[in-house]
C-alpha cells in the first residue's frame, strides 16, 4: 500500500477545513499557539513510518496523558481502581460537574477531568516521586530522552483551573481524593503540559498495539490484559463526548487533547497520530478527526 500516497491525498482533501474552529484559548497559553498547522506521522509496527505537515513539532499533549496515568494507575492498584472510577461513556461535556454530582463523586470514566483527577491522586499516594516517574515512563514509550513538562504551560492552565477545582473539592467531599486539593490540580496541570509530536506520540502508542510485546518500565507492565482494556476505553471514551462519533467515522481506539493533537491505533498494525490546533465545539481536532476518518476508509484499516 502507498501510504505516502495517502497522506498526501488526505492532506488536500482535508483543506477546505482549514480554518474552522480555533485553539483552545482558554487556556492562555495555548492561545498564543499558531492554529495554521498540521502534521502526521504513521507508525507501522512492521518498522515502516511516514508522515506530513508538522509532524515533529512539539505540542501541549493535554488529555491525552490521560492515557499514560491510567496505565500507570492500573499497574499500581489493578482493579481497585474500578471502585473509585466507571468505565462508560459519560455523554456530557468533559468538565461536568452536574453529572459528577449526581453519580456521587465517582467519575464515568478515566478520560473526563474528574476520572483524570483521581488517576493523578492514585499517582500521587503510590509513587515515590510522581511527577519524575511519569516523565521517565512517557520518554521511554516514546523512545524519547527529550520530552518534558512544559512549566510554562502547566502554570498558564493552574491560574485559570477553577471549573477543574470545583470538580476535585467535589471528589474531595465524596471521600474519593486522598491528596490535598492542590497537590492534585498542580500534577494534573503539569502532566497535561507535556509536550511531544506527532511522530512521538505514534511511538509511545505504538505500545498500546503490540498486545503480544509486553512493556515494563519501573515496575509498571503493559500486560496483555491491561492494554486490551485501556484500548476498549480510548474506543468508548476517548473523545469526550463525541466518542460515538469517532467510533463510527474512524474505528479506531484512540485519544484526543485541546491542544489539537489526537492519536489512535490498530492493534497489531499501526500507530498514528495527528496535530492541527484548530478544534470543534466538542474540544476535538477538526482537521484531525478528518484526517483519521479519511484513512481508515482509503486503507480500510480500522477494527470493524
């Protein structure tokens, strides 16, 4: 198959979309990024890789970190951590408090904020040094010594969390964080803050394929088990609350941020991930999805 071929093709037909929706600029720091941008990067676990665009410029990862601490999590407390989040779809916004409140302070799923908040706290009350282990862990997913937190960022999204910090005094009252308060909204802000590419987000995905080849870092394993349900999650879950949508344009298993980057994967054939700033009213990629979507229907390679 030409995948570069592909590429290119899935590059000009998603240009009429190019300037639709904007960045996330409620996060102020996020906001001074240029939106007139787009990369791919295509990691075929046979070796091969190809990409377009921006595909190695490095970019505020936001929510899908989530990814990396619920596997981290799941390592640490196995299946406790089902008593303390949901798996569902949760078929509201990402940050809503309304739901969280109905449901008692268990959060449907890891992937809204409130999931993601408790992920951060079981970090917190299990690793020695949480904010260094979870920076190792990325970097070797990604066979990348070089990615780092962005401070800058982390901070920019600390001064204005404050929907974020409803939800974690909520959690709090339920008896549901551990860790103070603010312990856990500075480690969330910072995890979002990562920033990697395109290409390194296809090779730390790349892991979430290979269900066969087992990944162990510091006593945290991606067994088989553990990867075949964090990637049954990314396909219910993974993109707020247009997790139906994605699953039935793209059929793939895969995660979104609102810094414009989204990854995906087939199991035992690729990673592939997509950046372009400009987002939907739902927080996701516009040119992203589309881009995804056109590449499961010109190679016909999604799970279904």
């Amino acid at each position: 198959m030409n995948y570069r071929h592909i590429l290119e093709e899935i590059y000009r037909e998603i240009q009429p979309f190019a300037y639709e929706g904007k960045q996330a600029d409620y996060i102020p720091s996020l906001a001074q990024v240029n939106p007139d941008q787009f990369g791919i990067y295509l990691h075929l676990l046979d070796g091969e890789h190809y990409s377009l665009g921006e595909s190695e410029v490095n970019f505020s990862i936001q929510s899908i970190s989530k990814v990396f601490s619920l596997a981290i999590a799941l390592s640490l407390i196995g299946k406790q951590l089902w008593e303390r989040i949901g798996k569902e779809p949760s078929g509201s916004a990402f940050n809503s408090l309304v739901q969280l409140e109905y449901e008692h302070g268990k959060p449907r799923n890891p992937f809204i904020n409130a999931g993601a908040l408790v992920l951060t706290d079981v970090l917190l009350s299990h690793l020695e040094n949480p904010e260094d282990f979870f920076i190792s862990f990325v970097r070797k997913l990604a066979h990348n010594p070089a990615i780092d937190y962005s401070h800058e960022v982390a901070m920019s999204e600390y001064s204005c969390c404050y929907l974020n910090a409803s939800i974690a005094y909520l959690l709090k009252h339920h008896g549901n964080l551990q860790n103070s308060v603010d312990d856990v909204l500075r480690f969330y802000c910072l995890m979002c803050s990562v920033e990697m590419s395109c290409k390194d987000l296809a090779q730390a995905f790349s892991a979430f394929a290979r269900s066969n080849e087992p990944f162990s870092h510091g006593g945290v394993q991606l067994t088989p088990s553990r990867v075949k349900r964090i990637n049954a999650i990314m396909q219910t879950c993974g993109f707020y609350d247009e997790a139906g949508e994605f699953s039935f344009l793209v059929g793939l298993p895969g995660k979104s941020g609102v810094g414009g980057g989204i990854v995906a994967l087939c199991p035992a054939k690729y990673a592939i991930a997509v950046w372009s700033p400009r987002l939907n009213a739902r927080g996701n990629s516009i040119m992203g999805m589309k881009a995804l979507e056109l590449f499961t229907t010109l190679t016909t390679q999604s799970i279904f």
